[in-house]
C-alpha cells in the first residue's frame, strides 16, 4: 500500500500547488484553511503539513516520513502537534469515561490552545495545532480563536479543516490562507485504488461512482453487498429477454417488511428497497455517459451484450425513457400494495427497451 504524497497533492489544484511551494520554501503562512468535500484528502493534507513543519530530517524532502518526529505525527503523539476535534476534549482531565462524545468543540478547548501556543516548542521546531471539522466550533471558540488569529504567535502553524467553510465566521476565514481541494480525477482515483490492491473492474466502477473522492471510492470498493446486488439487478433486469420470465424475476424482488423511521439509515443496501431503484439510475446514467462519450466503455463489464450494443447506438430518449420508469417505480413503492406491480412493470420495460438489441438468433 502507498502513502499519498505531497507530490500528488501538488497535482491537486492550483491552491494546493501554491500551498505545497511554500511549505517547501519555508513560507508558509500562520494559518491556514485546508476545505474540500469530503474524501478529498484534507486531514491526509493537514497531516503532511504538520509533519513537514516537525521533520526532524537535516536535508532532503521534508517531511522524510520516517524520522522519529513523522512517526509521532503520524500517530498523534509528537509533543509539539495538538489537535482538536469535537469528540475528543484536549485537555485529558476533561476526558471523562461517562461523558457523552461532544458534537462541537467548546471555548475551553480554544483557552487551552490559546494557553498552549504560549509555551515553548519541546523540540525547538515550532508547534502545530490541528483543529478538525472546524466549523463545529461553537461561536465562542471562534471567537476566542479569533483573537490568536489576529495576534500570531511566533512558531505556532494553525491548521484549520472543514468541509462546511460556510460555518465559520467570516473574519476567521479572512484571516487564514486557503487551500481548496478539489475531487480528484477519475482516473488518479482508480490508479490509487489498484495500488491498494482492489481488482481491476471494480476499481474502476468504485473510481467512476465516488466523484473524485478517493475515501468515498475506497468505502465503494469494500462494499461487497452492493456489488453483489448490482449483479442480481443485472442479471435480472437488464438480462430479462422475454416478458413470459416476468413473473418468474418479478418474484424474487420482494417489498421489505415496513420499517420505524430510527431504522432508516440501516436499510442501505438492502435488496427489495430504494437500493433496486439506486442500482439502476446508476446502470442508465452510465449507459447515457458511454453513449455520450463521456465514460469509458469498460465500465459496462459485466452487463448483458444486448444493454451495451444500446449503451453504444441508442437514441437518447431510450435512456430519458428509462430512468423515467425508475423513477414512476420508485413512486409507486410507497405502498407495498403496488411493490409488485412497480417491479412487473419495470421488468416489461427494460426488455421492451432492450429488444432491439438483443442478437437475433434466426
Ligand atoms: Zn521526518
């Protein structure tokens, strides 16, 4: 497995080029803001940054990854790293076993800060304070971390993370240099998955589907239970040839038994629910992107032959016509009444759409 790289970072988008340079000259502002949706790779960024701000390497590229002080980053153990998130207290006496984990960090643990940037450097290299999922300090951390954002201290680095800049206040943004990250391309997201040992196929499939985030594609590919539901949607909704099969497919794709509302973020991935209806928005919209041009061919491996001879030559409306019937399905699944005939009529649909592609035989 690799680690990622600030080279890689440096292909990441125009603020983090800028943002790399000068760490690499030494230049780096007191404060900074590191945003980006979520699998970007910012907290990876802000740990690189830290690291190369503590490197205890004489020459070569900093940070060297294996000097004891990047270690101790890596591990959140260095004595000069402090970093805050809404979970974790900073100050230990406040880690009480009983207490409920906290949802946003308290100005108790930015007086702490505040204290701590005061004192001395233990290994003379400066200190780094971390702050994660930054917007979820309350508005009086942030404006108590305001007034050390306007009143530097020498050799204190300020590392900012956020997803949710827009929850920070205005004067705090102002105050740091920002570095944006962008989703990354595809095709680096597949590279970085085949590198971490996922097959060929479905690295490409877990790239394609995460929108250039690597910790999003990474969860995709561990997923066994959708890929395992994406071949049963295959095999039968874009397999079915003839509508005498109907009844028999219609069958298998059963409604749920009706659930309490608390369980709702449990019922991903399960067969009989929206996942059936998921599965083939996903399956039309690449279909329309091959058609387009705008995805790679290989990502219909696995599909019947007579759904990528359309994914090849259909006309557009044949894809619009689809994911209408998706979304009249999902529709009518409300009620389990109308499970059976949603997923009947979905079923006629895909093989009168895919007829005219089938082989003939005669
Ligand atoms: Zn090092």
């Amino acid at each position: 497995m690799r680690n990622i790289t600030l080279a890689d970072f440096s292909l990441q988008s125009p603020s983090c080029a800028a943002f790399i340079r000068a760490m690499r000259e030494g230049t780096l502002p007191h404060a900074l803001l590191i945003t980006g949706e979520s699998g970007t790779g910012k907290r990876t960024l802000a740990r690189l940054c830290a690291m190369s701000l503590l490197c205890a390497a004489e020459d070569g590229e900093r940070p060297c990854g294996v000097c004891n002080a990047c270690v101790q980053v890596r591990e959140e153990t260095h004595p000069d790293l402090f970093v805050l998130r809404p979970e974790v207290p900073l100050r230990a006496s406040d880690r009480a076993a009983d207490k409920k984990p906290r949802r946003y960090i308290p100005v108790d643990d930015i007086r702490e800060l505040v204290a701590r940037a005061g004192e001395h450097s233990f290994e003379g290299r400066g200190r780094v304070f971390l702050i994660e999922q930054a917007h979820r300090m309350n508005a009086s951390a942030q404006n108590a971390l305001l007034k050390t954002l306007e009143e530097p201290v020498a050799g204190v680095t300020l590392l900012l993370v956020t997803d949710s800049p827009s929850l920070l206040l205005t004067t705090i943004i102002s105050r740091c240099r920002r570095v944006s990250l962008s989703p990354w391309p595809t095709d680096y997201v597949e590279k970085e998955l085949r590198a971490q040992g996922v097959e060929e196929g479905r690295a490409r499939q877990a790239a394609y589907l995460s929108g250039g985030s690597i910790g999003q594609a990474l969860r995709m590919a561990a997923d066994e239970e959708w890929f395992a539901l994406r071949k049963r949607v295959m095999d039968d909704f874009l397999g079915v040839e003839r509508y005498s099969q109907v009844q028999e497919i219609s069958a298998r794709w059963k409604p749920r038994p009706p659930k309490k509302k608390e369980d709702a973020e449990e019922e991903e991935g399960e067969s009989g629910g929206d996942a059936l209806f998921d599965v083939l928005d996903e399956l039309t919209r690449t279909a329309l992107m091959t058609r387009l041009g705008q995805a790679d061919a290989a990502l219909l491996e696995g599909c019947p032959e007579a759904w990528r001879r359309m994914a090849g030559e259909a006309p557009l409306a044949t894809f619009s016509a689809l994911a209408d019937a998706v979304a009249q399905a999902r529709r009518l699944r409300e009620s389990n009444v109308t499970w059976q005939a949603a997923v009947d009529r979905l079923l006629f649909t895909f093989a009168r759409t895919l007829q005219p592609y089938r082989r003939r035989h005669d």
